[in-house]
C-alpha cells in the first residue's frame, strides 16, 4: 500500500470508528466535550472533521463532512450552488496552461497530475449543476413541497427563478463556438479535448433544461399568486360580508346581457317513464307492482287539494348595522395596549379617561370575557396580569379588582 | 360513460378530477368533449370550462325567455349558498392557520379541523353562527355534531365530496371554484373593492407588528 493509499484509508477508519459522533453531531448540529468523548473530538478536529462551533466545549462538523453526508443521503437538498462560471472557467484554464507547459516539457507524470485537476474540475462544476437542476425540477413538481404556507412558496419561488435566471446568464459566459475553434486551434491532445467535447455537450443539454426551468418556474409563480389573490379575497370578502349583513349580490341575470359565467342551469330532473307495451319489459313491470302491493307502508300520493297557505308579500327591508359601544372601546384599550410598548395599561384607569358610564366590576368582566375570546395569534401579542383576592372556599377562583395589559414582547 | 357525463352535466353538476375522475378523464379527450359538446347543442347548451381551471360544466348557449327563470334559479342557489360557505372556508383558514384557498382537490380532515376548532372559544362561537345561517341551519349544540352537520350540508350541496362513507376525510370539488370566480366577478361587477380592502389588511396587519 503506498503512502497516499495508507493516509486515505487512515482518514476513513477515523470515519468508522467515530461513527456514532459524527452522526450525532450530524442530527444535532452540535457535540459538546465530556470526559469520555474529549480524546475521540480532538482526534476526528486534528483529522478536520470537526470544527469549533459558538463556545470552546461545542463542535460542528465541518461544512465538507456535512455537505458530503447531504449529498450521499440526499438530505436537505440545496439548488443554490456558488456557481461562479468565470472563475471555475478561469480555474480551468490556469491547470490548462500548466498541462500544456507540462507537455511541452514533456514531464508526463506533472501533465497526468494537471489533466486529473482538469478532469476533476470540468465534473465537479457539471455534477454541481445537474444537481442544481434537479434539486429545482423536484422543488416545481412539488410545488416547493418542502415549505407549507403559500407565502413561503411564493418566496422560495421568486428566489428560486432569481437563481435559475442568474444561472442562465452565467451560462451565457461559456461560448461553445470559442471552445471548439480553441481546441482545433491548439491541437490539442485528444485525452484534454475529449473531455472537453464531453463537457460540451452535457452543458448544453443543461441550458436547455434549465431554460424550461426557468419558464416552468414563471408559470408556477403566476399560478401561485393567482391563488394568494383567491385567497386574499376569500377573507376579504368573509369581512365584507360580517360588515355588510344586509348585502345581497345583484340579480344579474335580469340584465339584457347575461353574464358567460351565470348561464349554468340549475339541472334538469330525469324521470322516465314506462313503456307498458314493450313486452321485453313486462317481467320487471309486473315484478314491481306486485313488490308495491306488498309494501306495508304505501307511499301516499301527493295531496293537491290542500288549503292555500297565504304567502307574506311584505318588502325585506335593511337594517342599520348596529356597533356595540363598549366593544369598540375594548377594542381601543387593547389598541393602547399594544401601541405603548414596555408600559402596561390599567383598564381602569381607562374606563376613566374615556368616562364610561358603567361599573368598574361589570367592566373589567367584559374585558377579560373579549381578551379570552380573542384568537390565539392576537393573544400572542398581549400579556394579562390580573390583580384580585382569593375568593374563599373555590380553589383558584378570584374576585378581580384591576386588569393590566402590556404588548407582549 | 357518454351517458353518464351528459345526464351529470345536464343535472347541473361541475365535473372535476375530484368528484367525478372518470368522467373527468372522459372529457379530458378532445374527441370525446367534441362529441358531448355537440350532444348539448342540441339542447340549446354547450361545454364549458371554467377559466384556467381543469373543471367541465353545462350553460345555456343563448339567453331567452323560456330559460332565463332556469338561470336564476341557478344564481339564486349560489346567491343564497354565498354567505355561510365564505364564511365556513373563512373560518376553516383561520382555523387551519394557513393562507391557501379552499380549492378543489383540497382534503378536509373532520377530526383535524374540529380538534383546531375546539380549541379556540372565537372559532366555536363562529360554529355557533354559522348553524344559525339558513344553509347549516340545526338544533345540534356540540361543536363535533355542528361540524359534521356542516360538512354533510356542504357534501349534499356538491362543495364536498366524501370517498369513504365511513371515514372523516371530505375532499373539495370544483363547484369550489366556481364560487371563488363568482365572488371575483362580484368583486369587479359590484365594485366591492376586495382586493384592495385585502391589501389594506395586509399592510395595517404589518403596521400592527412593526
């Protein structure tokens, strides 16, 4: 085994044997130094495996164990790569012009060493962009699965298609023409230039996917916003309606001009009768009067000599939405409340500055009865402190004599 | 099939992957929908599609006087279905925490939405009004029964369909979205100002936290 072998194999045992640390740092996030652990942790970040996270005690993986663990699992799949085309192409052609110096020097081993950098290279950016690709093509076909509320799609949309259109532009740099003329132009030996064709090849096949990534991704975020603006006037229209109880839409299809959307019928009713003197039907029929004759409970015929029942042909008339005062003055306490950050606000003291005819008591009741009724995210953002007397006998029950609220911070 | 799609749109039913697949997949073919269009327009109707959407409904190709009281007959159902389903999809979002439509496709899970319900006093008081509305009118007092009285009402009324019988999983139809298009058109016919007034939440409900 030569040297590198024994080195590479070494770093890899390391692996093994510190594998149950390195899957915990791994789910984790973070190891921490205990007495059992301290000589396995200095070992594995002497090997560069681990690294020092916020506080001395704490260790990460470092970012290329971790990356190497997500793209083996396929875990936390990311599209976003640093894809600096000019400087990998600017990487390439500096190991280029080394392998062409090593050639003419003709030092075989030194030109061998700069075409694997090369061949390294040229996949590494190809692998790195497939994996782009795919990431992306997955992330529309689930409709950016990976997050759940529509807001977050939209955003991971918008900054998923920012990529995908910097990529293409990036893209744009590589000039297929220019390689091709550079190759013929050199003579290249055929080891470099068939690498170089290869990787032709495959980016141009990738700009032509990523270019129908770009315009599917456009069409999902159309898609998307339409529905945020479905949604968005869903719940306004649900306000519209709570604030106008007496609103009723139009009767548009009295209009001359019916619109498209309104000419649904409601259904026809298909009721068939019988055709007595079609004798391929006469079996069932007689099965069917005899089956009625035998029910127990005949169904009563319709009766249409019953007495009319007058019919109150008084106009419907609107009623004036009536706002109840002292929930628009809850409304403004918790307004106060919310607006004065840091302080807290006596409902008291309140219902004396705004001079409301109504009992302390009978008050603070119908405050604390609004604040339980809130919802959870509006409770969120206010604190309830409550000041009162034990009443005696009931465990935990109080006689509240003063409601505090403060914005929650 | 071909029976089945014309007796289904003629009774006045919107054909969507959910409630009807295979008659949805029917339709799917050009030859097929060109074959049931031309059926209808013997019947003075024709196959529609409802914009940008994968859902198949019958309407009358021409107005006139002999079916003028079908149509609104056909609006005032909606019109009078308006009011408590905007309310109950309102109440199902706030109740779901999420900012997506109820649109068809979508799954409503019975026991999910009432353990989310249950545990917000504001969202059982809603309950409460919406079984007094015409459309979910009850006498049923728990919230479990108010629920699953809803979401039968809203099955019978074609916005649900039900798979399995027995279970608690309703998925939504595209009579879903027919409505959400009646109330854009409402929006924009009546000048209700929607869009606005949800931007206006927006900003006032970020002014709020900032």
């Amino acid at each position: 085994m030569s040297f590198d072998q024994a080195q590479v194999a070494g770093l890899i045992r390391k692996i093994g044997s510190a594998d149950q640390l390195l899957a915990k740092a791994y789910i984790d996030g973070t190891l921490f130094v205990d007495e059992k652990n301290q000589h396995a942790i200095d070992s594995l970040k002497k090997s560069g495996l681990l690294r020092i996270a916020e506080q001395s005690d704490e260790f990460r993986l470092t970012t290329d164990i971790k990356r190497l663990i997500d793209r083996l699992l396929l875990r936390n799949p990311r599209y976003r790569q640093n894809t600096s085309i000019a400087k990998m192409i600017g990487n390439i052609a500096d190991d280029i012009d080394a392998y062409r110096a090593a050639l003419e020097q003709n030092e075989q081993d030194e030109a061998n060493y700069h075409l694997e950098q090369i061949d390294d290279s040229l996949y590494e950016s190809l692998e790195m962009l497939e994996n782009s690709l795919s990431v992306m093509f997955t992330a529309i076909t689930s409709q950016f699965g990976f997050v759940n509320s529509l807001s977050s799609k939209i955003r991971e949309n918008e900054r998923a298609l920012s990529y995908a259109q910097q990529l293409v532009k990036e893209l744009s740099i590589i000039n297929t023409k220019d390689c091709y003329e550079w190759i013929s132009c050199w003579a290249a030996p055929t080891e470099l230039s068939g690498k170089v064709i290869r990787f032709i090849d495959q980016y141009k096949s990738i700009v032509v996917r990523l270019v129908s990534i770009v315009d599917r991704m456009k069409t999902l975020l159309f898609t998307l916003r339409l529905q945020e603006q479905t949604a968005n006037r869903t719940r306004a229209m649900a306000q519209f309606l709570k604030k106008h109880p007496e609103w009723q839409p139009r009767e548009w299809c009295d209009e001359s001009e019916v619109p498209a959307l309104l000419k649904r019928n409601k259904g026809l009713v298909f009721n068939t009768g019988i055709n007595t003197k079609k004798s391929s039907q006469q079996d069932e029929l007689i099965q069917l009067i005899q089956e009625l004759k035998r029910q127990s409970n005949p169904i009563k015929p319709l009766d249409t000599q019953r007495d009319a029942i007058p019919v109150d042909s008084s106009e419907t008339e609107g009623i004036e939405y009536c706002s109840d005062y002292y929930e628009a003055q809850i409304e403004d306490l918790f307004s106060l409340a919310i607006e004065k950050q840091g302080h807290k606000v006596s409902a008291l003291q309140y219902r004396q500055t705004a001079e409301l005819q109504i009992k302390p008591e009978l008050w603070l009741d119908i405050v604390f009865a609004k604040y339980c009724c809130m919802q959870q995210r509006f409770k969120q953002t206010l604190d309830i402190e409550m000041d009162g007397q034990d009443l005696p006998d009931f465990n935990g029950n109080q006689l509240i004599t003063e409601i505090w609220l403060r914005r929650a911070r | 099939m071909f029976k089945h799609v014309t007796e289904s749109l003629l009774s006045g039913q919107f054909i969507c992957p959910t409630a009807f697949p295979d008659a949805f997949d029917y339709l799917s073919k050009a030859e097929n929908f060109s074959k049931v269009d031309a059926f209808l327009s013997q019947l003075d109707r024709e196959l529609c599609v409802l914009e940008g959407e994968e859902i198949y409904y019958a309407a009358y190709a021409q107005i006139d006087n002999d079916n003028r009281s079908q149509i609104k007959e056909a609006f005032s159902e909606i019109r009078s279905q308006l009011r408590p389903v905007v309310e109950w999809m309102d109440m199902v979002m706030t109740a779901m925490g999420q900012d997506m439509p109820i649109r068809a496709r979508d799954e409503i899970r019975m026991h999910k939405l009432l353990k989310m319900i249950e545990l917000e006093p504001s969202l059982c008081e809603q309950m409460n009004r919406l079984t007094q509305t015409a459309l979910f009118k009850t006498s049923k007092t728990t919230i479990n029964d108010q629920l699953s009285w809803i979401l039968q009402k809203l099955e019978q009324c074609g916005y649900l369909v039900k798979p399995n019988p027995q279970g608690g999983l309703y998925i939504v139809t595209g009579k879903m979205n027919y409505l959400h298009q009646i109330i854009a058109f409402l929006n924009d016919a009546e000048d209700l100002e929607l869009d606005k007034q949800a931007n206006r939440d927006e900003n006032q409900q970020q002014g709020l936290f900032s």
